[in-house]
C-alpha cells in the first residue's frame, strides 16, 4: 500500500469538504439501506462521528503499521456482529469512505490512488 497516497487523499478530500460524515454515511446506506436502522438512536450524530473517527485512526494506524489498530479492528469486527453486521459488511464503511474520497476528488482520483486504496481495502478485509 502507497501510504503517501492514502494521505494525500485524506488531505486533499479534507480541503474539499470540512465534513464528509453526512456524505460518508449516505453512501454507506447506499451500499446497505438496512444499516440506517442501526443509527435510529443517534438523533445528534455522535455515534457515527465517533464510528468514523475510529475509522480515520484505524486507516492511520494501519499506515503507520500499528498493531494497535489491527486489534482494534478484529475486536470492532466482532461487536459489530452483535449489532447485526456480519463480518463480510463490515468492512463497508472503509468502502464507503473510499468512494466518497473518490467522488470528492473526480479528475484528481488517479489509478495510482486506486491502488492504494485497494490495498488498504485488501489489508482492511485481511483483518479477521
């Protein structure tokens, strides 16, 4: 995984749009309306802000090879099965997030960044 280019989307999606949640999320139950259920209770936000941050630190984490976030991954896979995502949809939210990069950047999400963001994915899924 190009880690460089991981940031650089990060950065560059950032500038782009100070906040991607709500576009994060809309794609997210796109891919899965029935996860829109799950958030019933989150009237405020705050779970899915914290969800996704908790995503941010993983992907960073997995950047900077933290084991940390890779237990932190396989735990969170895990509870998640309790709350009704299983373990294959799991990983939807980091595909949500790659596509909504993707989306902000248009012309600027090269075959490179793709890539990179493949491998992120493939590492991500990898994680049981």
């Amino acid at each position: 995984m190009d880690a460089g280019l991981i940031l650089d989307t990060l950065e560059r999606a950032s500038e782009r749009c100070a906040d991607p949640a709500p576009l994060i999320y809309r794609r997210l139950f796109e891919l899965r309306p029935e996860f829109r259920s799950l958030f019933v209770m989150d009237t405020d936000g705050g779970v899915r802000g914290s969800m996704l941050t908790t995503c941010f630190n993983c992907i960073l984490g997995l950047i900077e090879e933290s084991a940390t976030q890779r237990v932190i991954l396989s735990s969170s896979r895990f509870a998640h099965d309790g709350y009704g995502v299983p373990a294959q949809d799991f990983d939807l939210m980091f595909i949500a997030i790659r596509d909504t990069f993707c989306s902000l950047l248009g012309p600027d999400w090269t075959p490179e960044t793709d890539a990179a963001w493949t491998d992120l994915l493939t590492g991500i899924a990898s994680i049981e």
